[in-house]
C-alpha cells in the first residue's frame, strides 16, 4: 500500500514544484502595493 504513495508522489512532485512557486510569486506581486501604500500613509501621516 505505501509503494502507491511513493508512486503518486514521485508523479506529481513537479505539480508540488510549480504550484509552490506560482504561491511565493502571487504572494510578492499581491501583498506588495498593499505594503506600499500603508508604508506611504504612515510616512505622510493620512493613515
């Protein structure tokens, strides 16, 4: 039963790569100008 685990894991271990990868990228590109803009209300006192 454990070697169908190992078997499916070896398979999708590239989906695993990509899909990690794809998060950190969303991650950066969507959490930035939301940082951006309170950092930049902070520093010009409107927030």
């Amino acid at each position: 039963m454990n070697y169908k685990i190992e078997k499916t894991l070896k398979k999708s271990k590239m989906v695993f790569i990509v899909v990690a990868v794809l998060w950190v990228i969303l991650s950066i590109v969507l959490v930035s100008p939301i940082t951006v803009s309170i950092v930049e209300a902070t520093t010009n006192r409107y927030f």
